[in-house]
C-alpha cells in the first residue's frame, strides 16, 4: 500500500496535464468521456488513434494507469446482483464507500470521513481524515460502471458536500456534461449550508437537492448534527424551495428514523406544516443498528403508520431502503471495520 496521493487527483490536474500534451478541449472532452463512461474514446469515423495528438497517444498509457489507480476495488458486499456496497481503496490507501443502488443508482463519498459528526453515523466518528478530489469522486462511478451501468449518481455516501464543495462540482460538471449523466439524475445531499445555496443556482450542472432533515426541531438538530451550521428548519425549508422551483426538481428530505427520537406525531405534525404546499419528498431512512450507537429503529409498524399518515395529509413520503444494510450495516461501518483488522481479512472480489 502507498501513501503517496495521485498526480491526477482533481480534473483541474488531469486537464493541465492534457493540455501540457498539446491537447484541446475537444481531446479532454474524448478522453473525459471514455474514461467516465468507460467507453471507447474511438467514435464512429473518428479513431482515437487519429484524433488525439501524437503526445497524449504516447502518454496515454500512464495516464490511464493513474486513472485506474484512484479508485481501486477493495472489497465487494453484495446484497444481490444489483445492490452492494464497495469499499473502493484510494491511490494512497485510504478507503471509502461507494454504494451499487437498485436501478441504476450509484452513492458515492466525497471525504474520507466527516466533520459533522452525525450521533448515528459512522462516517462521522472519526472526524474529517481528508477530502477526496474531483478525479476520486468520478473515478467511483468509472469503477461502478466496470460491475454495471450507472445512471444515477447521489453524492450521499462518506462526508459532507458543502464542506468540498469545489471538487464535488467539478465532479457532478464532469458526469453531467462528459459522464452521460441526466443533470436531474446528479443529486447533492446536505444538511443544510448557506455555501451550497449560494453556488448551486450559478452551476452550468445543477443537480437536485437532498436535504438531511432528521428533525424539525432546531435544538434537537443541534444534538443530532452537532456540527452542522445552526440554520433554522424553517428557513432551510426555504432555502431549498426556492432552489427546488428555480431547477423544477423537488427537494428530497431525508430522515433517519430513530425510535424515541424524531418518530413522535408532534414531528409528523410539523412536518406537515412545513412541507404542505412545497415541492418536496420526504424520505425516510430507518436507522441501521450498528454496534458503539445506541440508537433503534421504530418497528416497522410505526414506520408504515408514519409514511401512510404523512401520504394521508399530502406529502409525498417513501420509506427507503438502506441499500447493502443486511450485509455491512450503515454507512462508514464497512470502512470502519475494514480499518480495524489487517486488510488481508477483507474479502476482495474482482470487478
Ligand atoms: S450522516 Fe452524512 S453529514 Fe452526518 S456525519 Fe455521516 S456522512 Fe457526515
């Protein structure tokens, strides 16, 4: 294992690198394209063998192998054909998580761990430990695509968005324009930071909106993301309109369920208030048991009451499967035990 980062850690750097060969747009864009969407670069009456300038031909084999090199199949859980979770070794060792989703869907991390501590996350436990490039976070969806298609990326695995947020754009610019993702399809998940409102709308890429709510009560929140930015509920409610209207796609509120904690009708009552009218889901997520959280999940009755008696007042609610649960357990869990025993004990499945 190497502890040395990738020279092409960010698409800024693989860019510079291109245009050091002599490249042009039109080549990064070819190259971008193969590469992300893990097709030839070759195009009907066009080989790369003609197009691409005779240095980047040269070259080319390096920086392939640098490609492949930021994100490594490290391990494979697989829930079934479709769904699994992989723990994707970085170029200096580090893991983090990428989740293979039913239909197509594929959650990706964008820190290795988080700042913002959420009491029911693992991810969170360990604090920040570093920020993935825009390269890492594309090179998931490369690696996915090599088990299966891709056709919905959400920025919903390991760390906080907001908090890297100039290599998570350039990542969704790159799936949306070179990656043969649908924009709408692109979905940036937050708990709620003032920068995100503020450059999403300016993005040539917007992706939607999943908000991570889990309460409606402001103190509460506080307790539950501790280091979250103390923006009310109502107004990142707000906040999350007016962008949900200005791109026409809804925001997700996503909601870990916790029994005792945010599963009383006092919540769903303000949740109603809050939503009615707005162009919003609300996704509730059940929390997952994991060993060191003392947190449960509602029994799955209480869960079916709530989903109904939100849908009965309007809300568009869905109850989500946590993908990969019944095999590794919540996210962070599958990177927090590999760290805890020699990676040899891993079992390591060919992609
Ligand atoms: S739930 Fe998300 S924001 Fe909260 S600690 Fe985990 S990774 Fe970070």
């Amino acid at each position: 294992m190497t502890s040395e980062l990738s020279p092409l850690l960010r698409i800024a750097l693989l860019r510079s690198r291109l245009q050091a060969l002599g490249c042009k747009p039109c080549h990064e864009d070819r190259l971008l394209r193969g590469w992300s969407q893990v097709a030839s670069y070759d195009r009907k009456g066009s080989p790369a063998a003609s197009f691409f300038p005779a240095a980047l031909r040269a070259e080319l084999p390096v920086i392939e192998a640098q490609l492949a090199g930021l994100a490594r199949l490290h391990g494979a859980f697989p829930a079934d054909h479709e769904v699994a979770r992989l723990l994707v070794e970085l170029s200096d060792g580090q893991l983090a998580e990428s989740v293979l989703l039913p239909r197509g869907g594929l959650c990706v991390s964008t820190q290795v761990g988080c700042a913002v501590g959420c009491v029911f996350c693992m991810s969170g436990r360990a604090g920040l430990i570093r920020q993935l490039g825009s390269a890492e976070i594309v090179a998931q969806v490369a690696l996915a695509r090599h088990r299966r298609k891709v056709e919905k990326v959400v920025f919903m695995g390991m760390g906080e968005p907001a908090h890297n947020l100039d290599n998570v754009l350039e990542a969704i610019a790159v799936l949306g324009l070179q990656g043969d993702i649908a924009h709408k399809n692109l979905v940036l998940s937050t708990v709620g930071d003032e920068r995100v409102f503020e450059r999403l709308p300016l993005e040539s890429v917007k992706p939607a909106l999943a908000l991570s709510l889990h309460t409606t009560d402001d103190t509460l929140r506080a307790r539950l993301l501790p280091n979250a930015p103390r923006i009310p509920v109502v107004e990142l409610v707000e906040l999350a309109e007016a962008y949900a209207r200005a791109t026409r796609y809804p925001t997700q509120y996503q909601w870990t369920l916790i029994e005792g904690v945010n599963d009383s009708d006092a919540e769903l009552e303000r949740i109603v208030e809050l939503l009615t009218g707005k162009y919003a889901i609300m996704n509730f997520i059940p929390f997952n048991e994991v060993d060191g959280l003392d947190f449960r999940r509602p029994s799955a009755e209480r869960m079916a009451f709530m989903v109904g008696a939100l849908k009965q007042r309007g809300i568009i609610t869905q109850l989500r499967d946590s993908a990969g649960q019944e095999v590794e357990g919540a996210c962070g869990q599958l990177r927090a035990r590999a760290e805890a025993r020699p990676k040899s004990a891993i079992r390591v499945v060919a992609a």
